[in-house]
C-alpha cells in the first residue's frame, strides 16, 4: 500500500469564538494515531492566516475514517472545525488527483471516498 497524506488545512479566521490553542492540540494530538506514519505542520498567510496539518499514512480509507470520528464529530469543538477546515487527500498520483474530502463552505461539492 502506498503512503499518502491526508492534509487537513485549518483557517482559525473562518470561527472567530474557536479556541484555536484547542484547535491546534486535538490536530497535533490526530497525529499521534498509530496509522500516522509521520506528519507536518506549516502556515502561512493567503487571504487569512491558515494552517496545514499534514498526516503521512499507509491507509488513507482509515485515517480519514478516523478524522471524521475524532476531528469532525461529537464535540463544539469539531462543529468549529467543521466550520474553519478543509480537509484533502492525495490521490494515486499525488496532488494532481487529489480528493476534497470536507470543506468549511457545506455549498462546496466535496468527493466521496472510495476504498
């Protein structure tokens, strides 16, 4: 199975009354799964400061399965998420197929995941 990544990018902007020290420790925590091989994190600054979480695995279909379990449902939190976010995975070749799995905008097609 190939290593993919499953970048999740975070845009505190988009919820200003998100705690984004919380933000930041329960995506730093998502990497600490033993599906994440290795991870990053940078940030930068495009039309509102953003922040990329960078998850390396080798079963992409699990560890979004788990994203969607412990990032995106369940808490006020993962509503902010769900609300400041994007979530992408790279696809068989890389970035240039790559799938949008969740996006902050719900008015936003998002592609379905097929294992």
């Amino acid at each position: 199975m190939a290593t993919r990544i499953l970048l999740i990018q975070l845009q505190p902007h988009l919820v200003p009354t998100m705690d984004e020290a919380k933000a930041r420790a329960a995506l730093t925590a998502f990497a600490e799964l033993p599906l994440v091989t290795d991870h990053r994190v940078t940030e930068g600054d495009e039309n509102g400061a953003f922040i990329n979480f960078e998850y390396k695995t080798n079963d992409l279909a699990a560890l979004w399965h788990e994203c969607q379990e412990r990032i995106y449902q369940n808490s006020l939190l993962a509503f902010q998420l769900q609300r400041a976010s994007m979530a992408i995975a790279q696809g068989d070749d890389g970035w240039e197929d790559c799938l949008l799995l969740h996006h902050f905008n719900p008015e936003t097609e998002v592609d379905e995941f097929l294992e």
